[in-house]
C-alpha cells in the first residue's frame, strides 16, 4: 500500500503547489487527503489494523497541509530568478531560515504548553489537531470501509474534464477559463476569497486591455505593496501584543 499512498501524497502536494503558484492566492488545501484516497479506493480491509494505524500517523504530515514547503521553494525559485549574481546562496538562506523557524517554533510551543497547559491554549491546535488523527480512524475499526466505486467515478470524471479544460487553455489562445478554477472550487477558502479574486483579475483584464503588457508592469509594485503592507501590519500587531500583554490581535480570519 504504501506505493500507491506515496502516489497520492506526490499528485496532491504537487498539485496544491501549482494552484499556488499559478493562482496567486497564499494557500489552499486539497479537499481530499491521501489517506483519504488509500481508504476509500481499496478499503479498510486491504490495510488491516496495522495499516490503518499507520495511515493515522500520516496526518502528520500529509493531512493538513494549509502551509507546507514546495510552495514555498516554488516561489523562491521564482524569486531567484530577480537576484543577481551567485543564486546557490539563496538554498543556504532558506535551510537557514527553516531551521531557525522549526527551533524556534518547538521552543514557544513548549514553553506555552509547560506554563501554561496545552488544554487551556487554542483548541484547535493544542486540541482537536492533536486528537484528529485518533478520532479520525478509530471509527474505522468499529465499522469497516469498502471500495467506494462512486467515488472511482467521480474521480475518474474529475480528471476527464480537468484534462479537457487544461486542452482548451493550451490549445485555443481565445480560451477564457483557467482550468485552475474547477480544481479548487471546492476548497472551502473560496467561499470568502472568490470576491478578491474577481476584482484581481478584472483589475488585471483592465490594465492588460488599457495600457498594455507595458502598463501591467508598471503597476506591479502597487499591488505588491498592498501584500506587503497587509503582512506588515499583521507584524506590527504581533510586536503590540507583545508588549502589552494582549493577544487576538489580528488582520483578517487567517
């Protein structure tokens, strides 16, 4: 089993990667996850206890991927391509970088666990993450799942069209849909992002229709200023919070 979940694990992240990327937008999460795929393609009685056990495990790391590291690489190499000179350097930087998040990330995680109790923290991370992968198989073993042939189906349908659409994006210049959106429709994200992401591209079609290729980089700076000064002041209410011993200081749901 453990091929055909690797399998799942590389379509899924390579595809979260790509509508990251491509998209614009700063993360999005599959809607279904390889343990997922591994269960309802084969069924629980193909992984037997054990497998099942270990499935569990995988959400680790292969559930919950709202933010995991080949978006990032993708777009720092996408970056690199604006730094002059020796770009080699930028790798060291971002091992640099993940290191010192990981330590520092172990490090505030458990000295707010020991001081003040894991249970009395955020209960989505310190609780129901936790517990997820547990509470999420467990039930498997008291009721058995067997192949889903619907699901088969779909998936097979999903593929078929995502296949057509991507065709018609490579194939026909007048195409005006981006196959991107039927892929991550159901992300549930889109229910509060779709409105920016309709007056992006309508802002976009218009610079393009007005002032041209031209135009278009000339205003570049101005909205990556906008996501700069959003991360910005998202920073600046963390070091308030900081120093003056409030919390829930935030900008925005994220």
């Amino acid at each position: 089993m453990v091929p055909i979940f690797l399998f799942a694990v590389l379509v899924i992240f390579t595809a979260v990667t790509r509508a990251v990327v491509e998209g614009g937008v700063s993360f999005i999460r599959s809607p279904l996850t390889p343990a997922d795929f591994v269960i309802s393609g084969l069924g629980t009685p193909a992984l037997g206890a054990s497998g099942l056990i270990g499935v569990a495990f995988t959400y680790v790391w292969a559930s919950n991927i709202r933010i995991f590291f080949l978006p990032c690489i993708a777009n720092a190499l996408k970056l690199s391509e604006e730094v002059r000179g020796e770009r080699r350097r930028l790798l060291w930087a971002v091992i640099a970088a993940v290191l010192i998040a990981l330590a520092g990330s172990i490090w505030s995680v458990m000295t707010l666990s020991y001081q003040y109790g894991g249970i009395n923290l955020h209960i989505f991370w310190f609780i129901f993450v936790p517990q997820k992968a547990f509470t999420y198989i467990a039930p498997k073993f008291a009721t058995p799942e067997f192949v889903d042939f619907a699901g088969w189906a779909f998936t097979g349908l999903g593929a078929g069209l995502m296949t057509f659409f991507t065709f018609l994006r490579y194939r026909f210049l007048w195409w005006p849909i981006h196959p991107l959106g039927f892929a991550t429709g159901t992300f549930f994200i889109m229910n509060w992002v779709w409105f920016s992401i309709f007056i992006a591209w309508l802002l976009k079609t218009a610079i393009l229709k007005y002032s041209g290729p031209a135009g278009f980089q000339q205003t570049r700076p101005f909205f990556l200023g906008l996501v700069l000064g959003h991360t910005t002041i998202g920073g600046v209410w963390l070091l308030i919070d900081a120093c003056t011993g409030m919390n829930g200081n935030v900008v925005g749901f994220f």
